[in-house]
C-alpha cells in the first residue's frame, strides 16, 4: 500500500498574487503533491485554509499518513479547534512536515513550545543548501550540497527546541546561515521542518527539493497502528496495582475520579 500524503496550504496568495499564480498555476499545494505523486511509493492529496475544517476533518487525519503544512499569510485564521486536532494526531502516530514559513505555524509552535522566531530578508539571493547528515534517510541521493538560484533568507538565531537531527544547514549570498532541515520526535509522531519554499520563487519545482520531500515523507510514515486516547490520564485503582499494595495517608481523590489536567 501506498503512503498516504496530504499537502495543506492556506492558498492565499496563489489566489491574489499573480506572481506566485504565474509560478503555481494550481495553486502551491497542487503543485508539491504532484512532486510527490513522482514517487510511486506516495499517494498525495491536497487540502486548503478555504475548506470546511480547512479539509482536514478527524476522518481525514486518521487516513493520513503524513501531513505536509505550507503557510505563511494566514496562520491567525486556522480554527485553534483544528490545530489541536492536528496535534493529537501527530502525538498518536501521524508524520508531519513543515514547509517554509510554516516555522510561525500554529500546530509547529504547539508542538515546539517555543517561539520559533528567526531573521529574514526577501532580496532572491542564492541558497546554498549543505547536507550535514549524510546518511539520514531524509537525504537519501542528495548531493553533499545544491543551490537555489533565489529564495527569501531565514537567519539565525532560530528558536526552537534542539533537534534530533540537524540534515541540512543553508548558507545564503548576503552571509547569514540557517538550519534549514531539522527532525524531532512528538508523541509518536515524526516532524521534520524544511525551510525552502518562498511564494514567489519556483523552489517546489526543482528536483532536489522534490527529492528531499519524497524522502522526508517515507521517512515520516510510522507503519504503527495509529495510538488511541493519547491525551488521556487515566485514575488506576489500587486493585489493579501489578503489585499487592495498601492504601495509606489521606487522598485528595476519589476512586476512579478524574485528575487535573
């Protein structure tokens, strides 16, 4: 059976902007999900801001594998309803990919716990991307490095949470350097955050980048029965203690009575 993909984008400027509509006729989301359908190994959908639930109903997220999220204009107008649904998906099993300017993204900074702030600048320079982790599976036939001839610079210092893995570091024209390819753990679920992809530059058309999403989304995947009930906490009684044990001191709940959450 095929990976289950589906590309989220909050499809704003590809409607108002004609450069990026130039670029991406269909839309960014259409335009990364047919890279991915390349790979006969992923079948690939689309969802968007402008649909019910923004398309990702719970019904969709547990028929999702991995979920790929681009967005930059419109993060306040993402239902937080959604965001936590989103979530929980990921701590029970589901990958998730964060594309560009996603960094500022509601399910990212949920699971991130931290700003995620960086530096930027929109001047089309070229990025220089270098692969510092040669053997994850995410740079699986990459060359040591590649080049994007322009894109928007992301500089450092960026505030997230140390990665498990940092696979790729940018350098861009005017100086600066980012980790641009960074792995982590929640729950779960694996979430991988690629930095490349402004709007108005055709950078999910170009081959590597086509490449390092196919493998960003086999590297994802979690073949696991999805967990269940990931948020509960539940009150164990003492009878079903794996060992023989005997209430003592005073209790500020009673049997089966929910804990604070």
């Amino acid at each position: 059976m095929s990976i289950k993909a589906v590309v989220w984008g909050e499809n704003v400027h590809d409607q108002t902007n004609r450069v990026v509509a130039d670029i991406y006729p269909g839309g960014m989301h259409t335009c990364i999900a047919d890279g991915l359908n390349e790979d006969a190994r992923i079948s690939a959908t689309t969802a968007t801001l402008q649909q019910s639930e923004h398309g990702l109903t719970e019904q969709r997220l547990k028929d999702t594998d991995v979920l790929l999220w681009w967005g930059h204009a419109a993060h306040g107008d993402v239902d937080d309803a959604i965001v936590e649904r989103v979530v929980e998906h990921v701590w029970s099993g589901m990958g998730l990919i964060l594309l560009h300017s996603s960094h500022f993204a509601k399910p990212f900074k949920r699971l991130m716990g931290t700003p995620c702030g960086l530096t930027w600048r929109e001047a089309g320079e070229r990025e220089r991307l270098w692969v510092t982790s040669p053997n994850h599976p995410i740079a699986e036939d990459l060359p040591d490095h590649f080049e994007l001839e322009n894109e928007e610079m992301y500089g450092e210092p960026f505030s997230v949470p140390e990665p498990m893995d940092t696979v790729f570091i940018s350098w861009f024209q005017g100086g600066e350097v980012f980790r641009s390819g960074l792995t982590y753990k929640r729950g779960a679920g694996s979430v991988f955050y690629f930095r490349p992809g402004h709007e108005t530059y055709p950078t999910y058309h170009d081959t590597n980048i086509k490449k390092v999403l196919n493998n960003a989304v086999r590297w994802a995947y979690n073949p696991q029965q999805r967990r269940t009930n990931v948020t509960d906490a539940p009150n164990t009684p003492v009878e079903n203690a794996l060992e023989t044990i005997e209430e003592c001191g005073p209790k500020l709940h009673q049997d089966g009575e929910e804990g604070y959450k």
